[in-house]
C-alpha cells in the first residue's frame, strides 16, 4: 500500500457480502473504505492502526487536531474502549444502534490509537443502524474510525457518487448502498457531569432529553470557533460548505440567484431561468435532512452568484439542518 493517497485505484462495490470481505480485508491490511451509515457515508480505517489513520487524515486533508468517531457493532465492543455512567448507559440502550454518537472517558487499556482521537481523554464513539455497516464491522471484528468521507471541509456524501466525487484516488474501497436514509451526521453528546449537545444531529434533541428527564448543557458559544479545545472541533464555524456563498432566510431571488426551497411557499424573484431545489414540498423535515447535503452539491455545481436559502422550522431534525445551514453560509476567503 502507497504511503500516499494520490493516484490509487479506487474500487467501487455494490453493497452486498464481496464488498463486506473486500471491506474487512482491506481495513486489516490497513486500507481505507468508505461505506454507507444511516447518516451519511462514511470513510473508515482501522482505530487501533496508527499508519492507516494517518493515511485516513492524509486522504481527507483533514487537519490531525480534529478527532474521529470510533464506530464498533455491539455495546460490548464500545464497554472495551469507554466508560459509561449512567447517563451514557441509558442513552445506548435507547438509541443504538443509531444515528447518536456519545463522547465518553476512555478506558485505560482502550485500543483505539492516540492518534484517532487527537490526544484527547475522551473518545467519540457510536453503534451505526446500516446494515452494510453493521455486516462490515461484524466481518472486520474491531473498531473502525470513520469521517464524514468527503474532503475535509466540503459537504458530506449521501451517495457513493459524491464519495467517488472527493475521494476517487485516494481511497481503496467505495462499498455503494444507494442513498442514505438520514443525511445528516450523528447528533454528539458529551456524557461529562451534565451531558452537552456537542452537535445536533440526525436525532433529535427532544427524544434524548425526553430519555433522561431533563434539558442537555450546551456547548459555551465561544467554544465553538476555539480550535485549540476541540470540545467538538466539528463545530468549527465554517465546515460543511459549498464553493458557492450561501445566503440564509432568503424571502426573495435576486438576480443570478439559486434557491434551496422548503415547504410548498413560492418566493418572488424566482423565474424560469432560476435554479430551484425544494428540500420538501410538503415541508417535511426528515425529508428535508435527507436531500440536505445532495441539493447542496446539486446547487453548487450550477455556478449560481449565491445560492439563497428559505427558512427552515427549528424542531426535530431542523435543529440539525440550520446547523449545516449556518456554518455553510460563513464566509471563507
Ligand atoms: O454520522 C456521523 O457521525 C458520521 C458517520 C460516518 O458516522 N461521522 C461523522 O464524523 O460525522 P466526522 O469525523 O465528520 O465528525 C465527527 C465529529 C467531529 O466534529 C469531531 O471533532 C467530533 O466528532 N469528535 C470526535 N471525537 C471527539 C471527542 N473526543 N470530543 C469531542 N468531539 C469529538
Ligand atoms: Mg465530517
């Protein structure tokens, strides 16, 4: 395997049992595989392998500082790497396998390589809900590390073609299971004495404070750009952004403007020539997450002056959306 990740042949596999023992082969050997969760895909390498991680920063351009979410098939296999208290062990029991991902201490023997959670004494872990995820965590037998599989800073993949989009060449494996279901990333909690939304997600924040009885902290707003304390360096300010500048609670489309719509409300200013993309007509917003990331792409690919963006109610899995939504509109040089 070449140290680096330019100019590799990037295989692609239908989902299905070859692409699982092509997956496991390939992550015991210290290669790296994107393949489908519930939220979004993800690229996946070896948590106890320093090199492949490594490889896995480099593939990315991912900056070493921003830690990974070991993913692990059973709450077994997440008890050898973490501690749990009580919070943490009620909070898996009731959502995982699925779209949660929980920050927690980790063990003093925990396998997972220093490297993959960035020297920090914590370590994020989740138990994926995808079928093909679970099949390749079974077959490979350890924990994986597993990134959004985009280039750093860019948009995350809900298909294998925008995997293939980024990565092609820097990858060895591209497991294909068709869109995803959530698309959007896991919501993060931080089991600490309070536990604290780290990041929305793709669940919602009622259903866990629902479970334990009482409101999550929240993570102090100038935490959030600090990227010496990467509480959750996810919440650096700009990430998830397009190329195209993104302008937010649009009421109307200027001239040159795309439009990433919600619900059935027609906008002035839209006419024939406008690029229009509607997250959910019916002003749903599980749909809306799930075509979230792809109608951005499909946006940014149209070469629109900006692209504008209607609102988007805050509840359920709106939390999540205006989240993405916010840090794609932040300005970049
Ligand atoms: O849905 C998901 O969570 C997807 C799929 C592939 O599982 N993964 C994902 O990973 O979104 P990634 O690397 O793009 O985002 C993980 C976030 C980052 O913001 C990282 O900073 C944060 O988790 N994180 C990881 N370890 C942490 C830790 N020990 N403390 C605080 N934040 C942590
Ligand atoms: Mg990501």
């Amino acid at each position: 395997m070449t140290p680096v990740n330019v100019g590799l042949k990037t295989q692609i596999l239908p989902a299905g049992e070859a692409a699982v023992a092509a997956a496991a082969r390939i992550l015991r050997a210290g290669g790296l595989v994107a393949f489908p969760t519930e939220t979004v895909y993800g690229l996946g390498a070896d948590a106890t392998n320093p090199a492949a991680i490594a490889r896995l920063y480099q593939a990315k351009g991912r900056p070493a500082f921003n830690p990974l979410i070991a993913h692990v098939g059973d709450i077994e296999a997440a008890q050898a790497i973490a501690r749990f208290d009580a919070s943490a062990a009620a909070l898996a029991a009731a959502f995982w396998p699925g779209p949660l991902t929980l920050v927690l201490p980790k063990t003093s023997d925990c396998p997972v390589a220093d490297l993959a959670t960035a020297g920090l004494e914590t370590i994020a872990i989740r138990i994926p809900a995808h079928a093909i995820a679970r099949d390749i965590l079974r077959a490979f037998g350890g924990p994986v590390v597993a990134p959004s599989a985009n280039l750093s800073g860019h948009v995350s993949p809900t298909t294998a073609a925008h995997v293939q989009a980024d990565l092609a060449g820097r990858i060895d494996l591209i497991v294909d299971g068709g869109p995803v279901e959530v698309g959007v990333e896991s919501t993060i909690v931080g089991c600490f004495e309070q536990p604290m939304l780290l990041r929305p997600g793709g669940l919602p924040r009622a259903d866990i404070e629902r479970l334990l009885g009482r409101a999550l902290a929240q993570l102090p707003e100038d935490a959030k750009g600090d990227t010496s304390q990467p509480l959750a360096p996810g919440m650096l300010a700009s990430h998830y952004a397009p190329h195209t500048r993104v302008r937010l609670d649009a009421r109307r489309v200027e001239a040159g403007e795309a439009l990433l719509a919600f619900g059935p409300d027609a906008l002035p200013g839209v006419d024939a020539g406008t690029a229009v993309m509607n997250l959910s007509l019916r002003g749903d917003l599980d749909e809306a997450a799930a075509n979230l990331f792809g109608y951005l792409r499909a946006l940014d690919a149209k070469g629109a002056r900006t692209i504008a963006v209607m609102a988007v109610p805050h509840h359920g899995l709106g939390e999540a959306i205006n989240d993405r939504l916010r840090r794609a509109a932040v300005e970049r040089e």
